[in-house]
C-alpha cells in the first residue's frame, strides 16, 4: 500500500498515463471498421475503474480538516 506523499503521487502520475493509454486504445478501436465490442467494453471499464482510483487517491492528499 501507497504510504506517503511522494508516493501517492508518483502512483497517481502512473495511474494517468495508464488511463490516457487506455484512452488512446479505445478510440483506435472504435475506429475499426467492425470493433470488438468486448474488448471496447473490458477497456472502457478499466478505464472507469482507474478513474475512480485516482480521484480516491487525489482525495487522500487532501488534509483533513477539523470543524
């Protein structure tokens, strides 16, 4: 597990590049002439689930504050 603030974030800087790779992939997909809606579905969930790690991992960074 990610422990401190370097690595979170160097985690996060990876965690982005996969999910704009993932971006480029599927657009090339959906370019084909007859897609593999499988293979289309399985990246474009990848790619959510990603998302929702980074913005749980961004969030982390954030300093909890007393009210």
């Amino acid at each position: 597990m990610v422990e401190n603030e370097s690595e979170l974030r160097a985690r996060i800087v990876e965690m982005q590049a996969e999910h704009q790779a993932l971006e480029i992939a599927i657009h090339a997909l959906q370019e084909a002439a007859a897609p593999d809606l499988f293979a289309l579905r399985r990246l474009k969930k990848r790619k959510l689930q990603l998302k929702d790690a980074i913005a749980r991992m961004r969030s982390r960074l954030i300093p909890d504050l007393n009210a």
